[in-house]
C-alpha cells in the first residue's frame, strides 16, 4: 500500500516539475527567459473576465469624472509613448472609488486600477504617471503568469508529499514554506515593475525622480502598520527608494534632462 502511494507521488511531482520546465519562454519586451502558466491571449481574457468582480470587491469604480480622465489620460499616453506599445496588451486604466485604501494592482491582460485613496495622495501628474507604469511593468512583465506557474508547481509538490506520507501536518508546514517562497518572488516582482515603471515613465516624457516621491507617500500611508520586509509581498517604500534613486543615476549620469514633466 505505502509503495504504491509513493509510485503515484513520484509521478505527480515529475507531472509537475515537467510541466514547469516545460513553460519555458522569452519575453520579447524584457529579454528574460520566464516559465509562465498562460499565453498572452489567455491573459488578456482572464484580465477581462475578472476586472468587474475585482472592482466591486473594492467599492465598485469611482464616480469622479474628472479623476477618471486624469488616470485615463496619462495610462494612455504610457502605454501608447513607451515601449509598452509593442506588447499584445490592451491596457485600461481605472479609479476604485475606495477612499481609504491606498493601493494599486493590474489584473494580467492589461487592466489597471488605482484607488482613490491613492489617488488623492499623489501631488503631481509624474507621481500618477510612475504608479501607473510600475502597474503596466508588472503586466508587461508577465508577472501574474509566473506567480501562476509557481504555484502550480507548489500545489503539485505539496500533493505528491500528501500522497507519499499521509501526513496531512506535513502538507501544512509545505503550505506555509511554499507561500514564503512565492511572497519572495513577489518582492523582486515589485522591483522589476519599479525598474520597468522607470523607463515607460520617462519615454513617455515623465520625470523618473517622481517614483521618489510615491515612495514617499507610500511610507507615509504605512507608517506604524508596516510588516517586516522579510514577510512582505511589496519590499519596503525606503528600500525600493534606494533602488530607484541607483536606476536614476546609471540611466541619466549627466542628470536627468530637463523639461520632463514632474
């Protein structure tokens, strides 16, 4: 009996791990070699599937029209001046009407949402522009499609050790290290997007030195509710600043040009 559960655990985990592997592709935008659960078209319809149900579960979208063509306006004019363009993405950019919660995401395809919590925050038109390409990064990027890949992986090898060992306590344990693992993906995710942001904002005409000042506000925001960086999806406002302030300086050593829109 235990042999023949440690057969089928060993085929579902080589069932998983090929798979995996197998996902093996290379985004023409960033030159990275990525494993991705999804091609560009099954992210596209999986973004505009869920965009409705991820609105009402943050309020629904805001009844500000002037807010709306702000955000409208400026994630078109990134998407459209910026490498972005050459991507399959089509990108819409969308305000929540939640005032307190002070976020940003994009769903895979191309949807975008601020909320106006943040929105609110932000002092100028370049502090909008980096939060919504840092947003069009991360869809850019294909990061949801490898989270998707990841967890695929995670989920498939914690059913093999469920299978093999019986031992249901143990598959919880693989649960909680499987998620720090994924969370950790995230982190660098996040610094990608910041990466990426940079070079979409400035090809558009924004001021990268913005993405500074979002940090700012997003330390603000956070500021006695933070958790630990090591357990956090996003790395910390005074962290990714570092970064940022370092990509700034080895894209313009002469110094950012001047009439840059901030």
């Amino acid at each position: 009996m235990r042999s023949g559960r440690l057969i089928i655990a060993v085929i579902i985990a080589l069932v998983s791990v090929i798979t995996y592997f197998s996902s093996t592709t290379e985004n023409p935008l960033t030159g990275e070699k990525q494993r991705v659960a999804l091609s560009p078209e099954q992210e596209i319809a999986l973004g505009l599937k869920s965009a409705p149900e991820m609105a009402a579960q943050m309020g629904g979208l805001s009844r500000n029209p002037q807010a709306r063509a702000l955000v409208e306006r400026v994630g078109q004019k990134l998407a459209r001046e910026s490498f972005a363009a050459k991507s399959p993405y089509k990108f819409s950019f969308h305000v929540l009407a939640d005032p307190r919660t002070v976020n940003a995401f994009a769903l895979p395809g191309g949807p975008v949402f601020i909320t106006e919590g943040l929105l609110r925050r932000l002092k100028t038109e370049g502090e909008l522009a980096a939060v919504l390409g840092h947003e069009i990064g991360h869809v850019i990027a294909r990061h949801s499609s490898e989270r998707l890949a990841k967890q695929n992986l995670t989920q498939g090898l914690l059913g093999a050790l469920v299978v093999g060992t019986g031992d249901y306590s143990t598959a919880q344990i693989g649960q909680v290290v499987g998620s720090l693992i994924n969370m950790r993906y995230g982190r660098d995710d996040e610094l990608e997007a910041d990466a990426l942001g940079l070079r979409i904002a400035v090809e558009a005409g924004y001021d990268p030195r913005a993405m500074i000042g979002v940090m700012e506000t997003l330390a603000q925001a956070s500021s006695g509710s933070q958790q630990p960086e090591f357990v956090s999806t996003h790395p910390a406002p005074e962290n990714r600043s570092a970064r940022i302030k370092e990509a700034i300086a080895k894209q313009f050593p002469q110094g950012v040009p001047e009439g840059l829109t901030k």
